[in-house]
C-alpha cells in the first residue's frame, strides 16, 4: 500500500482548546492538514472539513451535524474513556479511528490514515448497496419483460434471458434497464445469428 | 570548542560551567555492532574534545548503556537512565525498533532523545532531535540522479523490520511513479545469511539495480555472493547493475573482505572523503585517537556532531532543562564537519546534505554527486514522488 497523503486537508478539532488540542494541531501541520479548534456545534457549511476530530469524552449528540446518518466526512474520535457509552457514541457519530488522550505524536497519522481508509471504503459499500438495492426494486421488471420476449418471439425463457443480456451489454447499460426501455417499447432487441 | 569554530556562541558565564548529563544508548556487540560501535566512538571523542575545551561553558556528564544489540533491553536502559530524573538528554538506538521503543518513555519523563542515525522517516517528536538523514534526505535524491541513468528496473531487499518495509514501500512508490518497475521484494532477517535462492532469483529477473536495505549479517552475505554472481556473470558487476544503500558506510566495509563491495553505491550525509577544511580538522581529531588508518563514518559523524550540538545547545540555553535546550536548537546554525547545521522548529529535524559515495577499493566511498542541504521532510507533505526536486550537481 503506497502511504496515504493529507496535504491541503482541513481538518476541524472539537474540542476545549488546550495543551493536547495544541498538540495535535501542530502533529496536524505536520501532514500537510491545516487545523482549527473549535469547541460548539459543528456547521460544515461555515468550517468546511475534509476531517473531523471530535473530543468523545465530553462530546453531545448535536455536535456533529449529521445525527444519524452516514458521516461526510472521516471522524476520529478523542478518548480518555473507557466508559462503554463514550464509545458507543463515537461510533453512532461515524468515529472509524481513536485518538488517546493524552495525545502523543505518533498516535495522529495512523488514525488519519485508518479514518479515511474506513470512510472512503463505507463510501464505496453504500454505493455498491445502493446499486444493488436499485437492481433488486426493478427484478420485476425483469421478469415480466422476458415473458414478453418469450411470447413476441417465441423463445424459451433461457434464449429470451440472453436475448435480452445481449442488449444491455450492447448498449453497456444494466440488465434491469434494458428491460425496462424494452417494455416502454423504447429499444428493439438484437436480432440473433 | 576544539578545532571547530561554533557558530552559535558560547555565553561566558564568568568561569561557571553549566552541568549537564547525557544517556549514551548505543549497541557495540550485536548484529549491527559496526554501526553502534561508530556512534559510541563519535559521541566519545566529543566527549573529549567538550572536556578539553577550556573555552566550553558546560560540562557533559555522560552515562553509557550497551543492550548488545537486544531490542528489549533498549527500554530498560532508557527506564534506568530516567528514573532517577538527573538524566533527560538520551541519545542512542541505531535501529527505528529501538528508538520506538524508547520514545514513549522519553515523552513521559518530558525529555529529549536524540537520535543520530539515518531512518525511514513517518515520525516527527516534539521530545525527539533527528540529527540523521529521512528519505527525501537520502533515498529520493538518490533515485532522482540513479533512475534516468541506471534503468529503472529495481530489485528490492530489505531487512524484515520497519526499516526494510518502509524503504521498499516508498522504494516501490517511486518507482511507480517514475513508471519504473519491481522485478522481486525479499526480506530476510538481520541475521540470515542463506541467500542463494536470493541470489539465483536476481540472477533470472536481471534487474537493472538492487536496492540493498538489508542490515549486518544479511547484508554482508549478500554482498560478498553479488560479489561472486558478477565474477560468473559480467551482467552483475557494479557498473552493470550497482547495488544501492542508504546506510552502508565505512564502518562495514572495515568489517568486509578488502574490494568485496567495490564500485556499489550508498547515499550519506557525510563521508570520510568529504573535501572541506572543517573535515579535514575533524579527521585529524579521530586519527589522533584512533591512529591514521580509521575511516570516518556517517555515524561515528552524525554521535559527534548530535553529542556537539547538545553542548553548545546547553550552553545558549544555559541549563539542559529540554524544553530550553530544543528552543536553543531551534534559534541556531551550528559547525559540524560536515557542514552548518540547522533544526527545523517545525519537526525537529535536521536539514542535511546529500552526498552519493562510489565504493573505491581502499576502504572508502568516492563522492560522485552531491546536492547542498535539503530541509527534512519526514512526512513527504512537500514531494511524494521526487518529481518535485531539482537535479543533482554531478561532481565528477
């Protein structure tokens, strides 16, 4: 693996500013990232981030602005705890790596590298899952315009499958979508042989 | 102090000296004893040279320690030399296990360790001084003037520890980079010195260079079998395909058998065959103690000058309380043999020189290229792929 670079990355720490938070800036500059501190609810809009850092010890639900949903950006989360529920709510917050407290150097570029690798991976899985999930909605479709294959020219259900392969490949398009610009009588199919 | 003239001044404090300790960390037994050896060598002689100095305002109380080239007893003596809270200077560890090792310890007493020797970079402490070359001080430059002129077919081999993973990692980033290829990747242990099957797999994928980072025993058994693939194969002499090092230096070729290396390329901060008056008076010291025949190398260099700089460092701070002594090296230029010396505030690293050495058959390494001090970059934040830099000055 070629080692990962965060040169013009901003990264937002939340966190009460203090002697760690100073020392992880610096770590921070180090990489490339510029850094700022900031201690109250975070507004992506405003502070514009590549990557978070945000203090789980004392951190809140509202801190991070996407409550539920899949975090934007990579999180890390700052821990002296060991409380179970601290945990818990790094990880509802998106949190793919840990910083412990108290921060020392050469925590920082092994959790950056984790975060992003974690987050550009869930990236690239909810896509997949989305794709899929899209795939599986339009399966009737599917089926119902290999039964009007069958019938229009009279093939057996394995020959219109294909007949119907064949022209999404041709046309580098999915298998649901051909089906269905074939039922909106939108495209022919190939002819065969 | 001595027969180098310190740019940063000593303050006279009206015949007080200033006391300051020093824990000196290096193996001198051990399969990388040729370079431990040579670090305790150059941090003694500075030792010496501090004590002799009736001009020097410090005096530096050095305690030693010798783990005999066992990773675990690196921490101990760093525990020993702590605990007792007089001792907050460390210098020592040739390996980057050792210096990981030690670092967390260091960090906890607040103190400073300074580490001398050239590594494989990713790290930069507040509580640690690098004095030794990271590899865009080292192995960037030297694929940057290699590549264009030797091919960029490489063959990779690596002592199995961090420094061996790492420098091939990058190793293989560059090349890539540069639309290079890597013909094969093997690691070996630094005490394994079975390398036929090595061998015989260079000899089929006839690279274009190897890049040897391999350590002690490993290292020399390749070596000396190279040596004796090129005798059976002009294909594998050093002019055809050159084997390059970031840390082979003149303390292992005494350790070699006479011409065995010959003609093989190494990338260093310093060699002995440095041409400059601050050398010239440097080596003078060393044959004095160690009598004419003792070649100089990167490492008995890097302990001097690191164990120079911590006195002169002590004497602006006037104390060796670490935080003061690192904002005093931070403020300074200081005269080492091989050349001024500056600590980046930034990383605590030193900028360094690049000189590319030519194995010659006495012992020593002709300098064939060199290019004026580069600030470190240990994070490769400013060029990942040495696209970025400017040509080497080829000297001869």
């Amino acid at each position: 693996m070629s080692a990962p670079g965060f040169s013009g990355w901003r990264a937002v720490v939340l966190h009460a500013a203090g002697e760690g938070t100073d020392r992880l800036v610096r770590q921070l500059g180090l990489l490339g990232l510029e850094a700022v501190v900031h201690w109250q609810p975070l507004d992506l809009a405003r502070t514009p981030a590549d990557v978070v850092f945000v203090d789980a010890d004392q951190g809140w639900g509202g801190l991070l602005p996407w409550g539920t949903e899949a975090a934007p950006v990579p999180v890390v989360a700052l821990l002296q705890s060991e409380a179970p529920g601290r945990i818990a709510w790094a990880i509802a917050q998106g949190a793919s790596a840990i910083v412990a407290k108290p921060v020392v150097a050469a925590s920082v570029y092994p959790a950056l590298v984790l975060a992003a690798a974690i987050h550009a991976e869930r990236a690239v899985m909810a896509e997949r899952v989305r794709h899929l999930e899209e795939r599986l909605r339009l399966r009737p479709l599917v089926h119902q315009a290999v039964q009007q294959v069958m019938a229009a020219k009279g093939l057996e259900e394995e020959a219109a499958w294909a007949r119907l392969r064949l022209a999404a490949m041709q046309r580098r398009i999915t298998l649901e979508q051909a089906a269905g610009d074939y039922l909106a009588g939108i495209t022919r199919l190939p002819e065969v042989g | 102090m001595g027969g180098l003239a310190a740019v940063g001044l000593f303050i006279d404090r009206a015949g007080m000296r200033v006391r300051a300790k020093i824990g000196i960390v290096f193996s001198t037994v051990g399969p990388y004893s040729a370079m431990g050896r040579d670090c305790r060598d150059g941090a003694d002689l500075a030792l010496l040279d501090i004590a002799a100095d009736p001009a020097c305002p410090v005096t530096v109380e050095a305690v030693h320690a010798d783990p005999g080239g066992d990773p675990r007893r690196y921490l101990d003596a760093a525990r020993d030399m702590l605990r007792e809270g007089a001792v907050r200077h460390i210098m020592g560890a040739v390996t980057s296990l050792a210096r990981k090792d030690m670092i967390p310890l260091v960090e906890k007493h607040d103190g400073l360790l300074w580490y001398t020797c050239p590594y494989e970079g990713f790290e930069a402490n507040e509580n640690v001084i690098y004095t030794g070359a990271c590899p865009n001080q080292h192995l960037m430059p030297l694929f940057s003037h290699l590549l264009p002129r030797q091919g960029k077919r490489a063959y990779l081999l690596g002592a199995n520890y961090v420094w061996g993973w790492e420098m091939n990692r990058l190793a293989r980033d560059l090349l890539t980079a540069a639309g290079g290829e890597v013909l094969g990747e093997r690691y070996l242990p630094l005490e394994e010195t079975e390398v036929s099957r090595l061998i015989a797999d260079i000899a089929r994928r006839q690279p274009d260079f190897i890049l040897n980072n391999l350590i002690g025993p490993a290292s020399h058994a390749f070596l000396a079998a190279f040596r004796d693939l090129g005798l059976r194969d002009p294909a594998f002499r050093p002019e055809a395909c050159p084997v390059l090092s970031c840390d082979l230096s003149e303390c292992e070729l005494a350790d070699l058998e006479p011409g065995l290396a010959e003609g093989h390329l190494a990338a260093a901060a310093y060699f002995d065959s440095l041409k400059s008056p601050a050398n010239a008076a440097f080596k003078a010291r060393v044959a004095a103690l160690h009598g004419p025949d003792r070649r100089v190398s990167a490492y008995f260099e890097g302990a001097y000058t690191a164990v120079r700089l911590f006195a002169e460092a002590v004497a602006l701070a006037g104390s060796d309380a670490p935080g003061a002594v690192r904002a005093a090296l931070h403020g300074g230029v200081f005269a080492t043999p091989h050349g001024p010396l500056r600590i980046d505030p930034r990383t605590n690293h030193a900028a360094l020189p690049f000189h590319l050495g030519r194995i010659n058959g006495s012992g020593g390494f002709d300098i064939i290229a060199s290019r004026p001090s580069i600030a470190a970059d240990p994070y490769l934040v400013v060029d990942r792929t040495g696209a970025g830099r400017a040509g080497l000055r080829v000297v001869s």
